[in-house]
C-alpha cells in the first residue's frame, strides 16, 4: 500500500492486515498482545493506539509510523481543553453516522457564569455545575465544563469571576469575550488550567491566534450563519500557527434555526464525507441564546434551550453552552447524550455473576435475570426500593434482554445451571428454589 492510498483509507475499509502490513511483525509481545496481527485488530477497532507498540517509535520505522498515524488519523480533530486529569477531549469523530462505526468524545456541556453576578448565584452555579451528577443504568451523567461570559467588558471584573470559577471547580473552563484584552486578563489568572477562548471572530483573529499560542490554549471561531467566512478563517489561523480550533457557525433558536442545523450538517459532512480538513473540527453550540428572547416566562425560555441543546446533540455539536440549571433542562439532555454515545458495536451489559441485596441469609430468594444493563439495573431497582434481602443471579445473555435471549438461545436451562453453578449460590441457601423472569417462563421445567 502506498503512501498515496494510505490516506484514502476510511475506517469502514479498514482492515486489520492494513495495518499489519505496517507494523514491525516481530511478535515481540511487548504490546501486551500475543503476537501484531492481535494488535492489528485493536488498532482497527481504536481500542488501542499505535504508540503502544514500543519498536514502531525506533527511528527505522518511523515511514510506518507517520503512514499508520496518517491512515488512522480521525476525520475531526480532536481538541483537549483543560488540563491533566481533568482535561475533557472534543471532537476525534471518524464518521459522520454513528451506526457505520461508533461515536467517540460524548458532547460537553458547559453551564454559564457572568462577571456581573453576585458572589452567591455566581458560586451557587459553580458548585451545582461540579457535583451534578445523576446514575442512569450504571453510568454517571455529569456536566463537564463551566463558561465565563464578559458581560460587563471590564477586564478586573472578568479576571475576578475566571479566579473564582477556578478555586470553586476543578472543571475545564471556557472564557468567552471578543475583547481580547478582557481575554487576556482571564488567562492571566488561571495560566495553568488552558481553556477554551471564545472566539476569534473576522474582527479580532489576530489577536487572539496571539492568545492562544502564547497561552497554549484552544481557540474557537465565530462566523455566525457564514460557512465560507468560517472556512477562511480556520485557514488563516492554521497558517498562523494555531493548531486546536473549535468552529462556532452561530445557533439561532427561533426563524433561523433550521439554518442552524443545516450548517452544523454540511459542515460535518464536509469534514468526515468530502475530506475538507479545513472543517474537519469540532462544533460548538450555545443553546444559551434562547434566553435573549423576550417571552412572558422563563420556562419558556428554558423548554427552548432544552430542545436546542437536544437538536445540537443529534446534529453534531461537540460543546453546547447553557444557562438553565433545572433538573427537567439538564436530565433530558444528559440521557440524550448517553444514548447517542452508546456503542452500536456492543449490547450494553453488566458483568455476569451474583449480586446481594441487604443482607440474605441462608432462607432468603434467589431471582435470575441476563445482563442486558436496562433489564439488570430495572431489576436492582425494583428489588431495592422493596428492601428486600435476597441474591440476584446475572446470567449471561451476551448483554441482550430476556424475551429476545430467550428465542435466540442466548439463554437456556444449561447457560442458567452453569451460572448457578459458577456463583456457587447452592452453597448460600437451604432452599432448591428460583424465581425466573416471566418472559423465561418456558425454561421453568428445563432449569428444573
């Protein structure tokens, strides 16, 4: 394979042995795989990366290296805003749809502060942002960063409300201004966390391409409803020098928001389908705009950020920026986005064996059911909200529900007695007793 066909490699044709063929194919182990064609197959399935091979980084292999790091190359760059531990990555899409592979980088979602809110709402909504947290079937659903706006264009005031975020929330931070001196005096006082700047605009480009190289910092482009502004300027600004971009082409909530999604669309297609690497970053939304419509109550204002950030997330967008901090706004968004980002590639499942609830003993029950996670954690749920001290058997199903287990022989009477055996539940009661799914109901006389 040339260097020349490399490039026009898309991950649905990517294979293991293209890789392979790259690779130094000495069987060192020292990947930890047992031999580079197993290698291979992880890379393919980006479940591990090509530095984790220690002979591909010697100074002889270093064509492969640069070929299998352009081949592998994500068609929408990946961004890190923040730092260390706490750094959130954006963007790294390989494809448009999530179905033809999978999605990686879920979307951020950012809550808004301003430099004129008192101390109290300013840290109220700091400290909401940072410990909001909701379990949704085994999953942690949390907010990610926390945005300053410059509502007042006085540098001091800025420099006050980026200082307080900071001590207060340990998240990334985006400082949004197009005064780069207000800008300026926001990355002074956190010069260690680089944050995302909002945003080079045709206006101001310059000084802020100066901000973020000398800051180290990510840098988002502003060209509200102007797709061939926005291009140019991401072209000015590579040549420039800077490297982590973020491209905002305007959100408008009401008349123009079927504009909206139809830029988000045609830029994603452009980036991940045409290969314009020019447009191959990832997208901002500031579903916050919703708020500066007039309406005669604030919920309203709240329902349309709600279903903006919503559309964004199906459309695309890598950060929204929000206002609302209700419960009703932030739970539809955050589920949304955990489904979205779920793996087509795998059933989402919880590891098989058995689980105690309370504190059983030697008469308590013992139900079964797969390890497909919505039947488990449904399951867990009901038992637990009974107090009722029992143990439950996961079984394997290959991470597929009950009915559909069932008829697919995922589970049968031996894959049950073979769990049962496994969890060594026989040893923990007197009883020969099992309560089985109702949908498992035909399996009652075989597993007897």
């Amino acid at each position: 394979m040339t260097e020349r066909e490399v490039k026009k490699v898309g991950v649905r044709e990517l294979s293991p042995i293209d890789v392979y063929m790259l690779l130094p194919k000495t069987n060192c182990k020292e990947c930890g795989e047992e031999n580079c064609m197993a290698f291979a197959a992880k890379v393919v399935n980006r479940e591990v990366v090509v530095m984790q091979c220690p002979p591909l980084l010697k100074k002889e292999y270093e064509k492969n290296y640069k070929q299998l790091s352009e081949m592998l190359k994500p068609a929408i760059r990946e961004v890190a805003i923040g730092s260390g531990d706490g750094a959130v990555a954006i963007g790294g899409k390989l494809v448009m749809y999530r179905h033809e592979f999978t999605y990686f980088n879920p979307t951020a979602i950012a809550i808004a502060i301003t430099d004129e809110m008192p101390d109290e709402e300013l840290l109220g909504r700091v400290k909401k942002t940072q410990e909001f947290i909701y379990e949704y079937i085994g999953t942690a659903l949390k907010l990610n960063m926390i945005a300053i706006r410059s509502t007042s264009d006085d540098p001091e005031k800025f420099r006050s409300a980026v200082k307080k975020a900071a001590e207060n929330s340990s998240l990334p931070l985006i400082l949004c201004s197009f005064n780069p001196t207000v800008v300026e005096s926001g990355l002074v006082a956190i010069p260690k966390r680089r944050p995302l700047i909002y945003a080079a605009t045709k206006d101001n480009w310059k000084d802020m391409a100066e901000l973020a190289l000398m800051y180290d910092c990510p840098l988002a482009v502003f060209a509200p409803n102007d797709l061939t502004l926005l291009r140019s300027l991401v072209k000015t600004l590579t040549e420039y020098g800077v490297e982590d971009l973020v491209m905002d082409p305007g959100t408008f909530p009401s008349e123009g928001f079927a504009d909206t999604l139809n830029n988000f669309t045609m830029i994603r297609r452009a980036g991940c389908n045409k290969g314009d690497d020019l447009l191959g970053y990832p997208l901002i939304g500031t579903p916050i705009v919703a708020w500066t419509e007039p309406t005669d109550a604030p919920e309203v204002n709240a329902w349309k950020e709600a279903y903006v950030a919503s559309m964004l997330i199906n459309r695309y967008a890598d950060i929204l920026i929000m206002h609302s901090t209700d419960g009703w706004v932030l739970l539809p968004t955050t589920v949304l986005r955990q489904n979205i980002y779920t793996d087509p590639r795998k059933p989402v499942a919880v590891e098989p064996g058995i689980r105690t609830f309370g504190k059983p003993d030697e008469t308590s029950p013992v139900m079964f059911t797969t390890n497909f996670a919505l039947t488990y954690y449904t399951v867990a749920s009901d038992i637990e909200s009974a107090g009722i001290d029992s143990y439950l058997l996961v079984v394997d199903s290959e991470g597929i529900a009950v009915d559909s287990a069932v008829a697919g022989r995922k589970l049968t009477a031996e894959t049950v007695a073979e769990a049962i055996k496994e969890s060594k539940v026989e040893e923990k009661v007197k009883h020969r007793k099992l309560i089985i799914p109702g949908k498992a109901a035909r399996l009652s006389g075989e597993i007897e």
